[in-house]
C-alpha cells in the first residue's frame, strides 16, 4: 500500500479490554526488544488496517465481531494461499 506523507490523517479513538491491550503491549515489546525500534498503538493498529486493505476484506453480510473475525481469517488464509501458487517450486532443485 503506498504510503504519502502528504495525506490527512484522522484520529480514531477505540475502546480496548486489559486482553486486548496487553497483546499491542507484547507486540511493541517484541519488536522493541528483537530490533531495537519502537513501535506505537498508531503503527501496529495502521498495520492492522493495512493488512484489511492489502486482503481486500470487505464487512459485506457481516453482522458481528465474530463474523468480521472469521473473515478476516479466510482472507488471509486466502492471501496465503495465493503467495504459495506465486512462489516457484523448490522441488525440481534436488
């Protein structure tokens, strides 16, 4: 997804549980710890959202978090699933 510098920004403010919350937590100190750089609830939630759009998700005849889940999973197994056609095969190497 192409990033400009440029574009307005718009602040979204979300409600998150203890679980929620801890799990950004580990994130940013997983990414602190392993490579030095620090990460913010902004980067790891844009990165999130990137990742919606780069699947293409869509909440078409979607009625519940748990319905916006599970299509959030199959998109990205989906996505996966397509990475793996790209890839050339290995095999023929031996």
């Amino acid at each position: 997804m192409s990033k400009d510098p440029h574009q307005l920004k718009h602040k979204v403010i979300t409600m998150l549980d203890r679980k929620e919350v801890e799990f950004l937590d580990k994130l940013k100190n997983d990414a602190l710890f392993s490579t030095g750089h620090k990460l913010t609830y902004n980067d790891i939630l844009k990165g999130l959202v990137d990742l919606a759009i780069d699947t293409h998700l869509s909440a078409e005849n979607v009625d519940s978090v748990e319905k916006l889940e599970e299509k959030m999973m199959q998109k990205i197994k989906e996505t996966l699933e397509k990475l793996k056609e790209q890839k050339p095969s290995s095999e023929g190497a031996k």
